[in-house]
C-alpha cells in the first residue's frame, strides 16, 4: 500500500454522485469505483458491480464470486483478510470495473461502458500498473481494442483465460467471470499466476523499480 494512501475505497476521489448516465442514476443504489491499493502492480478489472458489490460499495465483494476471486488474490499473497470480507485488506492488486453503476435488469450498453471509460482510464494512469486481470469476455475485449494490436474478435476468455497476453506497457492475464469458473480453472488461473508471472521479473514488462 502506497504510504501516502489514506483508504482503499475510491482512493482518488472520483465522482460518487455521477450522473452521467440517467438510466442507471435512476436504477442504482450508488456508484461504486476502484477498490485497492494506489501503487498496485496488478490491476483486475470486471465488468460491472454485483448486487452484492453494490450493496457494500466494493467491487468484488459479498457474494460466491467475489469470495472467489478474493481467495485466489489471498492465496498468492495480494489479500491479507478473510474471502467474505466487505472491505478487504489488500495489498499490491486493485479491484474495479469497467462501468461503476449496476442497472438490476440488464447488462450495461455499449454507450455506459464508453461513458465510464474515462474512470477507467484515470485509475490505469495514476495506478500505473504490471499486470492487469481482465474478469470476464467483455473486459478482455474492451481492454485488448485499447492496449494490444490484436483485433478483439481474436480473444476468447475460454481460451484466453490464465494465459498470458502483452499489451502495451504492461500484460494481460484474463480470467473467466468467477460464476462461470471450475474449481480447476481457479487453481490454473492461480498456477499460472504463481509459476509463469511471479516467478520472473514481470517488472520487465516497462522496466518499472520494485516499491
């Protein structure tokens, strides 16, 4: 944790009363942004608040999923707290997503994930990170139109997932959506984190100093 930083919860400071988007203003319990540490070096990005993310204004958060994915991030040593924590305790990983407001009846559209894009791309700026985890099909595709030379229909989080992909400046590491992963994907997606990416000097990726 970066030794400045005052809280993991929307730590920038970004807008919680955004209203950028009307049918969402209309439709949600509140705006819920990045969740972690500052000087992270592994960004994970999904597509959109759960319910239960939501209800307790962290991404990945307060349900089986969340649990998941927090437990995996504990088991390689970024996660210091229990799997059903409401606020974890991290440490070098942060958690968000692509759009930062839940609609209950649906997906979000392609013009939300566009509005919310800015947020995303302020926490990619200032977090600066190494490795980033795209959750799910759409963040993959959404991040590889912006960050690789491949064409997005390329991708394919079933075949992608614990994989490792170069961007530009750092790597992606896709992860299937946590509802729909097998208890052998989980433990590849960790294997694969543990023996391919943490084992060598990922640092290589933009020649960034260890914190």
């Amino acid at each position: 944790m970066d030794a400045n930083q005052r809280e993991f919860r929307n730590p920038f400071g970004m807008d919680e009363a955004c209203e950028n988007c009307p049918e969402l203003c209309e439709a949600r319990e509140r705006v819920v942004h990045g969740y972690g540490d500052v000087g992270a070096e592994f960004l994970v990005v999904g597509t959109a608040p759960t319910a239960a993310a939501e209800a307790n204004g962290v991404p990945f958060t307060g349900d089986d999923g969340g649990e998941l994915v927090q437990s995996i991030f504990a088991d390689l040593g970024f996660v210091r707290s229990e799997p059903d924590a409401a606020e974890p305790d991290v440490q070098n990983v942060f958690f968000t997503n692509l759009t930062r407001c839940r609609h209950p009846d649906r997906d979000p559209t392609d013009r939300e994930v566009d509005t919310c894009e800015p947020f995303l791309n302020a926490e990619i700026r200032m977090i600066n990170p190494q490795i980033i985890v795209p959750v799910g099909e759409r963040p993959l595709r959404e991040l590889a139109v912006e960050y690789t030379t491949r064409q997005p229909d390329s991708f394919d989080i079933e075949a992608d997932h614990a994989t490792t992909i170069r961007g530009r400046g750092f790597e992606l590491v896709p992860m299937k959506e946590p509802a729909a992963m097998t208890d052998a994907e989980a433990d590849a997606f960790r294997e694969h984190l543990a023996e391919n990416v943490l084992s060598r000097d990922y640092r290589q990726t933009k020649g960034r100093q260890s914190r």
